[in-house]
C-alpha cells in the first residue's frame, strides 16, 4: 500500500467527486451551447458550479470564468493586464509558481512590460515595505502579482495588507491562490484583489480545469478567441464534466473547511514532532509563525549527509510519494528557485511534505520514521 504525501502537487479525487462525474459521463454529453435538453442540462452542470465558485470566493457569478488550468487563468491575467489594460510594470516575488514566472519573462524579454522582484525575507514573507517603496518611487501603470500561499514551503501572504497597499498607489492586484482556495477562507469583498485563480486537481477535484476571478471593474478581452462560451470570455467548448467535477469538489471543501483543516494541521503537528525528536538539526521551512503556514506542507531541510541524497527516491522505494518542490514537467531534480530565494543552504538536502484530509495519523508516522530511518 502506498502513501500518497505530494498533495500539493495534485490531490486523489473523493469518491463523491467521482459519482459526480461518472454520472456526467454516462448521462450528460450534451453540448452546453445546444438549445435542446440535453444541451440545456448540461449547461446547468456549468452554471450550478460556478455559483458554488462565485459563493466559496464571495464574487458575483459574473466574475468567474472556467479554464483549462490556473497556468491559463495567471496566463490570461497578466498578459491580459499589460495587452488591454495599460500596465507597463509588474511587481511580483521570486518565489511564484512558473506558471507566472515564466509568463513574466515573455512578457519582459519580448518588451511589452518590465518587471520588478520585491523582496522576500528567509521565510518566504514579502517584504511590505519594499513593495511600498517600489509604488512610491514609479508611477508607471503597475499590477502587482504576489501568490497567496507558497507551493513549495506553505508561506501565507498577507493578501489583504498587499491589496489595500496596491490600492493605495493604484495598482492592480493579481493573486495566484490555487494553494488557497478551498482550504483556507477567501473572500474576495474583503480582499482588495483585481484577479485570483484555482485549479480543481488541488482540492480533490479533477486536472484540467480551473477558474479566474476578474473583478468587474477591471474586466479582460478574450484570451482564447473563437466562440461565445463563458459569456465570450474563452472559446472552446467547455470541459462540463471536469467543470461539474470542480464544483461538486469544491462545495464539499467549503462545507467541511474548518474540520479538514483541524484535521490536517494535527498530522503536520504530529509528523514535525516525530521528525523533531529523531533527527537532529531538522528545520522547518516558512513554518513560524504558524497562522502564516499552510496548514498542509511541511518542508523539511535537513542536516548534509552522505545518506541525504536521493531522499525522494529512497522514500518513493519505501512507499511513500513526496516531493523535492514543485512539480516539474522533467522528472528531473533542479535546484527549486523558491529555496534559492529564501537563500536555503542548497548543500542542505530538503523534501515537501504535503498531507490531505485523506491521510490517517498511521501514515504520518510511518512517513516520519521512515525519513528518520533513510536518513
Ligand atoms: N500556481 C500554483 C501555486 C500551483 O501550485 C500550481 C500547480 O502546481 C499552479 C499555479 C498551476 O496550476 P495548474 O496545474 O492548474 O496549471
């Protein structure tokens, strides 16, 4: 039997979820813009899920577009914002996900924006203060784009302290909360935000699928050109069974938030407790204070030692699947950036463990005696 602790990377879809599509697949394949019944049924799957979207976010529903992917909801908002909406500067974080990073370099080695790193301390929190000097010194059209939560060490931004700065200095405000959203609240009344995104595959829903949230005030053109769906916001036919998948996987997040995320944060309590007293010289990475961590990762770096390396594969031999960072297209072990941001020691070996309310104590302490043992 297997352990699965790489719940960051993607999550195993709830049975309820899979009822959910399993009926979608045998009974509902109409297409969601055909007039006739079966059309119309399966744009009310559509519909009904983007209210549980709307609601779990507190947006209106039509703030909330369905993509392919968060990758294509970040791609859509910060190509989208410098393309329609005037920015020419965008301030983010050493430590976002690729997805942005990447979008990021497009758009500043083809010209169309610069881009500028705020600073990030030894946990991963940004520096606050170098984000306001960066709007105070350069009025240029600016969005900001800082991720909620860290994928790789669980850092927590305070997101409503970064809006209410952005809006002081009039900068627009992307936030990539697919590490968020479904386990800890979000509303986006309270949040000065212009964009989030989530990804279904990260709260037990399916891959291949995702939303936007764009505030109405700052309202994008189409990235994906071709016909009217999601009110001519991204062509394509929609993916209704991934998209009821979503829904019915993100209302039983939102009904059972505060219980899971109990839960969870028992096993990680647990697990660094074992490792704390087994292995000397362990570290907890972005994990103090603890209302600023995730509640579902645990990064743990670890003393050099000739036993250290090929820890993920010693583990993965062991059972149990974990992760050295984010997951990577390559299969191959780079050194993860969001560690060399922070300025980990890279000669100190480290591995993401990431725990779901699907996981039981037993597995926990097996996974930390077992890292204890390998070591
Ligand atoms: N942003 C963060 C923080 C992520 O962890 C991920 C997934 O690894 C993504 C974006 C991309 O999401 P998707 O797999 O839906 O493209």
């Amino acid at each position: 039997m297997r352990i699965y602790l790489d719940n960051a990377a993607t999550t195993p879809m709830t049975s309820e979820v899979m009822e959910v599509m399993k009926d979608i697949m045998y009974n509902d394949f109409g297409n969601p813009s055909s007039i006739h019944a079966q059309g119309r049924k399966a744009r009310t799957i559509i519909e009904n899920a983007r209210k549980v979207v709307a609601k779990a976010v507190g947006s209106s529903l039509g703030e909330i577009f369905f993509t392919s992917s968060a990758t294509e909801s970040n791609n859509m908002v910060l190509k989208g914002a410098v393309w329609h909406k005037g920015i020419r500067r965008i301030l983010t974080t050493p430590i976002e996900h690729h997805c942005v990073l990447h979008s990021l370099d497009y758009l500043k080695h083809n010209g169309h924006c610069d881009v500028q790193f705020i600073k990030v301390n030894s946990g991963g929190w940004v520096d606050l203060d170098h984000l306001e000097d960066l709007l105070k010194h350069d009025s240029a059209p600016t969005l900001v784009s800082i991720m909620h939560a860290n994928n790789e060490i669980g850092t927590i931004q305070d997101i409503i302290s970064i809006g209410h700065i952005c809006k002081k200095y009039g900068a627009l405000f992307h936030s990539d909360t697919v590490q968020t959203f479904g386990k800890i609240p979000l509303d986006v009344q309270k949040i000065p935000v212009h964009f989030i995104s989530g990804s279904a595959h990260k709260l037990h829903g399916p891959k291949g699928v995702g939303f936007v949230y764009i505030n109405n005030e700052t309202m994008l053109p189409p990235f994906i050109h071709g016909g009217s769906q999601e009110r001519n916001m991204r062509a394509g036919t929609e993916n209704v069974l991934g998209i009821g998948g979503f829904g019915r996987a993100v209302e039983e997040a939102m009904n059972n938030i505060d219980q899971r995320k109990e839960y969870v944060l028992s096993l990680k309590k647990r697990f660094k407790e074992i490792l704390g007293s087994h292995i000397a010289d362990v570290i907890f990475l972005g994990d103090s204070p603890e209302q600023l961590s995730l509640h579902n990762i645990v990064n743990v770096s670890l003393p050099p030692s000739p036993k250290s390396d090929m820890l993920v594969i010693n583990m993965d031999i062991s059972g149990i699947s974990v992760s050295s960072g984010s997951a990577c297209t390559s299969g191959i072990e780079q050194e993860s950036h969001v560690l060399r941001a922070i300025g980990h020691d890279s000669q100190r070996p480290s591995v993401r463990f990431s725990f779901s309310h699907l996981n039981t104590p037993e597995e926990i302490e097996f996974a930390a005696h077992k890292l204890a043992e390998v070591l």
